[in-house]
C-alpha cells in the first residue's frame, strides 16, 4: 500500500472540508483508496445539515461496530467539559470555526495551550455525528489537520461513524481520500464500518466483496465483522448462505482458530445463532407473503436449519405460524404446530386459535379438530374463542352433510360433539334432521327429533319442517297431521316451507279441498306461494300417479302469475305421460324450450319414449338435439336454512385423530 499511498503525500493536509470546491481532487483521492479496497465509488447523497443549537448533548455509549470507547458526560483531558465543548461546535463549518469557538476551553488562551486533548476532539466528533451535525464533525479534523497534529485511525474511524450516523454516504469519499492523503492505512474498524454503511445501503454484494478483502490485508475478524455479514445476508434473504456461513464459522470456533477469548467467543456464538435463526425467519415469511410455491420454499429452510443444527426458539415458530395466513398454508402450519410441542410441550392459546382458524379455511377440518383435543388433553385450555371456531368447523361440515343427505355422517358428527364436550345447539341438530328428510329416511329423522327433546332443546320450525318432510316422503300423513297439530298448539308459527309441506301431505291423501284451505291460510297469514309450493304438489301428484290432477295445479300456477321452471315442466311431463298423454307431454316440451328452459335428457327420452309407445305421428325432430345437460334427481327443498357450498366432504367415517393429510411433507424432517 505504501507506493499507493506515496502519490498522495504532496496533498497531506490539503483535502477540502464540507465546504470547499476542490471535489475533484477529493473524489480521485477516494477513488484510489476505494480501487485498494476493490468496491466501487459510493455515489453521493444530499448533505443534511442540523441548526440545533440549544440542545442538550450527551456522548454516551461505545459503537460495537468501530469499536470506539465512550464516556457520558464526563469531563476528559485536563477539566474538560466534552459534552459543553460539542454544544458550541456544532454550528461550526470550518477550521477557523473550530479555533475561534474551543478557544474559551483553553484555559487562559495562551500560545502554550493551542489545542485541547486529542481524546476530546474524537469524542466531540462521535457526539456530532450522533447529533446529524457532520458539517461540524469534517471541521474538526480540518482543525486538527491544520494544527499538524498527528491524525490516526481511530480519529478516522469516528468520522466515518458519524457519516453513517448521520445518513450522508456520499460523503465517505472525503474520508477515504484524507485517510490516504495522511497515508493512514484501514483497519478492521475502518472495514466493518464500511461493511455496516453498505448493508444500510442494501449493497450487499460490496459487503461480500469488502469481508473477502479482509484476510487478504492481513486483519483478522472480529465479532461485529461477522454480524455484518450476517445482516447483508439478511437484507439479501438468503436463508441458506446465512445459514451456511454460521456453520463454517462454528466450525473454525470448535477447531480454536478464532482470536480472542474462548467464553466470550461462546457468547458472542449465542448471537450469531439467534441472529441466523431471524434471518431464516425473514426468509420464510417473504416466501409465505409472494412466493411462487411457499409450502416447498419454507420447507427446504427448515430442513436445511435441522441439518445445520440451528435449532429456533418457541417464539421463533409462533411468529411464522401467524404468517400462514393463506389455504396452502395449512401444511407449514402444521409442521411448525408439530414442532412447537415437541420443542418443550408448550404453546400460546392464541396461535393455537391462529391454527384452528387456518385448518378451517383450508378445509382440513379433521387436523382443526386436533389441535383443540390437543387442547383439551395437553393444554392450555380452550377459551371461548376455540370453541366458536371449532363449532363453526363442524357446522360446515353438518351442512355438507345436510346438503347431501349423509344423516349417518350428521349423526357421528353430533356424537363427536357431545364426546369433545361441546353441545350441539338446535343449529346442529336441524342440520341432521335435514338430512334425514332429503334421504328420505323417516325413522331416523323420528329418532334425532326425539333426542332433540331428551338433550333439552326446544324445536322450532326449522325442526318440525324437516320431520314433516321425513314424514310425507314415507307416506305417514296421518302422523305428519298429527305433528302438524302439535307444531301449532305449542305455539311454533308455520312458515312458506311448512305450508307446502303441509299441501304434498294433502295431495297425498288425495284430499284437494284441504290443499285449498293451504293456500287460502297462506294468504292470511301473508304467506304468497311460489314456485316452490306449486312444484312441491304437482310432485306429490307425480309420486300418487294423479297426472291430471298435476295438469290442474300447473294451470292453477298460471292463472297466479306464477312461472314455472324447469322441475314444474319436468315433473310436469311425467305426470302426463303417466296419464296417457304423449302428446300433451310433447307440447309442454316444445313449450318450455321455447321459453329458453333447459330441460334434463329424462324428459326429451319420456317425451320420445312415450309418443312411440302411443303410436303418435308428430314429427319427433321438432323436438331438436337429445340434450347434453345432465340428469339431476328433482328435489323439492325444504330450505328452513341456507346451503353451504362445501367441495371437500368425506365419503366414509374417516377419523379425526388421523395424520395423513401432512404426512407426505414430514418424512424429509430430520429429527436429531
């Protein structure tokens, strides 16, 4: 470095303040220092200037990453006052500034005390840094300079942690050019300071090149050169450098070719783990906020952390855990829920509620249900808001159960309530009953309606609704009479969906004169029937093979102003077709597809079927294509509740306490 240094030493003392217009000279004296150091020229920033003047100033503390020393409001040198001494330098621009305003600190002023002690002006210049005043900081050692007293690195250092204190890292090239001009080569201060101000920067290339530099030279790092690194990792989010560069300094710590005291070493080691440990973090939630396949991402961080050895804090995988906020994330959530409990068993309330919440969203209702019996049998205990999440999971899936027609499922679900100590309100036990009454299964919608009454609850119409329908579906209409009695006498109000129910069961007596009395204690109640009800007859009609009597009701629908939908016409055709009438069927087709209705291939192939069967010469291919629109079974819904549209639901008593669904990701974790 010395025939480097030699073409500065004509300009020792001559590199320009803050103020001054020699920046060429400056900047090409920088260059060569930063040429040496092989990083790039920093590019100037806009200087920031601070006016405060009546501030109260105190020098406290050292800086871990120049390693400077530091006193509080001491007084240092001979009855110094270095806090007072900082107060009045800071409106200081130039060197004449710094002369003229420490003169009052000389003690009398005389030619034989021109300058106070250097460890003054080092701590005034940290001070003036931390107080964004670094105009003040660059006239000091103008004045040093100028005094011809013999600058250092530690005087040099200080104004490089005042430039980055203050934020202006277009300024570090003064710097660098007056340290080579004064031929005063860089230490591991002077790196590591340089090192920190590029991670702040976000250049973490030029750390990376900066620490290779430093063996090169022949320093040797020091603890805050390796946090450093450590933080450029960090601000690049590249988990597995990070965590590779831990493992390779572990191992020149166990083969002792660190410098420096061993226990201080295995304290310093603590650091670097929890600092590796947070950059891994800050990886894995980049990846679960906008990465393209975060399950895989955050997986691989975690395996490549188990083999390393680098073991997180339970706090550590709680903060993850609320990252997961999306349905893919349900897999890492379950990975990080099981690594929570075998770390030391326990666990905070709310991230459990967190995981019950996610399992939920992402349909894994069984892993959901794990986690509170966790709860239950390993602690902490469930609060209100576990068991509103976990009963509104089972809801989910009773209506799925409802929609489908799975009473059994609907009834293990009540089960595995009342077995996990939650208790099923009328909610849940409709949800059963109205699966019992669209699979048409009359006992056991008899059954869960009396066990209903056991458990305490009181029915309401929702209840009586649904056993209505169980009844009339199995033909029991004296008995549903009955319960229709007692549904009034106790005082529960009928509704549209009742009334209807109560029309099919007067259909299927046969008694039509009951069916208008229906209709007419509708209308006073302000009940309007609707497309609903008349279907629901003309369908009761179809199942007791009255097929004009159906033709009757549809022509009753019309003159009420009530259109038909695609399940009138359908049962419609049915109906007529059981009465012997093909062609009145055919015309009700054409009449539906020219009202743009799409019927189902079931009644396009009655339609065909039954004009044959009767001999009929209308021309069949009026009737157009055979449809492509699949054959659904017609259902008159009894919806005393709405439907949840639910994707997933399983077609066997699968168990909750399962594993399964995580199963295929957790066989990579290495456990030690």
């Amino acid at each position: 470095m010395a025939s480097s240094l030699a073409a500065f030493r004509s300009a020792a003392g001559h590199v320009p303040g803050p103020r001054r217009h020699h920046q060429s000279a400056t900047h090409a004296r920088a260059s060569s220092l930063l040429r040496q150091l092989q990083l790039p020229p920093a590019e100037p920033l806009p200087r920031r200037r601070s006016r405060r003047v009546a501030a109260k100033f105190t020098t406290g503390g050292g800086d871990t990453t120049t390693g400077d020393g530091g006193g509080g409001r001491t007084k240092g040198g001979a009855g110094i006052d270095v806090a007072a001494v900082a107060a009045v330098l800071r409106e200081a621009r130039t060197a004449d500034d710094v002369e003229l305003l420490v003169s009052g600190f000389l003690g009398g002023g005389g030619e034989g005390r021109r300058l106070l002690p250097l460890q003054v002006y080092t701590s005034v210049i940290r001070g003036l840094g931390k107080d964004n005043c670094l105009d003040a900081a660059f006239a000091v050692v103008e004045h040093l300079k100028r005094r011809g007293v013999g600058l250092n690195q530690f005087v040099y250092n200080c104004l490089l942690g005042a430039v980055k204190n203050c934020g202006e890292f277009g300024r570090i090239e003064d710097v660098l050019a007056d340290m080579e001009a004064q031929e005063i080569a860089p230490n591991i201060v002077t790196f590591n300071t340089l090192m920190s101000i590029y991670v702040q920067q976000g250049r973490t290339d030029d750390v990376f090149r900066l620490y290779g530099e430093i063996e090169g030279r022949g320093l040797v790092p020091t603890a805050a050169s390796y946090s450093t690194v450590m933080s450029a990792y960090k601000k690049a989010g590249d988990a597995f450098a990070a965590i590779k560069f831990f493992v390779t300094l572990r191992e020149k710590y166990k083969k002792g070719e660190l410098v420096g005291n061993h226990d201080d070493w295995e304290q310093e080691f603590v650091k670097f783990e929890k600092l590796t440990v947070r950059v891994c973090y800050m990886s894995m939630r980049r990846s679960l906020v906008g990465g393209q396949n975060p399950v895989r991402e955050v997986l691989k961080v975690l395996l490549a952390m188990d083999e390393a050895g680098v073991r997180p804090e339970r706090n550590d995988y709680e903060r993850l855990v609320w990252a997961c906020t999306g349905e893919e994330h349900y897999t890492i959530g379950k990975e990080l829920y099981q690594r929570i409990r075998e770390h030391d068993g326990q666990i905070s309330l709310s991230v459990c509620n967190h995981l019950i919440w996610l399992m939920g969203k992402s349909k894994k209702w069984w892993a959901a249900l794990e986690i509170y019996e966790d709860l239950l049998d390993k602690g902490p205990k469930p609060n209100n808001l576990s068991y509103e999440l976990i009963m509104s999971h089972f809801n989910i899936l009773l209506n799925a159960a409802k929609k489908r027609g799975i009473w059994r499922w609907g009834v293990r679900l009540l089960n595995k309530m009342q077995e996990k100590g939650l208790k099923p309100g009328s909610k849940e036990w409709n949800a059963v009953l109205l699966a019992c009454s669209r699979a048409s299964e009359t006992s056991a919608a008899v059954d869960i309606f009396k066990k209903m009454i056991e458990e305490g609850l009181k029915p309401d119409v929702v209840s009586y609704g649904a056993l209505l329908s169980a009844l009339e579906k199995g033909k029991l209409y004296d008995e549903a009479l009955r319960v229709w009695e007692h549904m009034c006498k106790v005082g529960v109000k009928p509704n549209l969906y009742a009334y209807t129910i109560l029309a099919s069961i007067h259909i299927g007596k046969g008694n039509h004169a009951m069916v208008d009395a229906v209709l007419n204690d509708m209308l006073a109640e302000q009940i309007e029937p609707t497309v609903v009800t008349f279907n629901a007859i003309i369908s009761a009609c179809v199942r007791n093979n009255m097929g004009g009597t159906a033709f009757e009701w549809f022509h009753r629908m019309k003159i009420r102003s009530i259109e038909p939908n695609e399940i009138t016409y359908q049962m419609l055709i049915e109906a007529l077709v059981q009465d012997g009438k093909p062609r009145l069927a055919y015309e009700m087709y054409m009449k539906a597809s020219s009202q743009g209705l799409e019927l189902p291939a079931k009644s396009y192939d009655t339609v065909i079927e039954a004009c044959k069967a009767y001999g009929s010469f209308l021309d069949l291919t009026t009737l157009g294509p055979r449809p492509t629109k699949r054959e659904e079974p017609i259902r008159i819904d009894n919806n005393f509740s709405s439907f949840s549209q639910v994707k997933e639901l399983p077609n066997s008593t699968y168990h909750f306490g399962g594993t399964g669904m995580y199963g295929f990701f957790r066989y990579r974790m290495v456990r030690p």
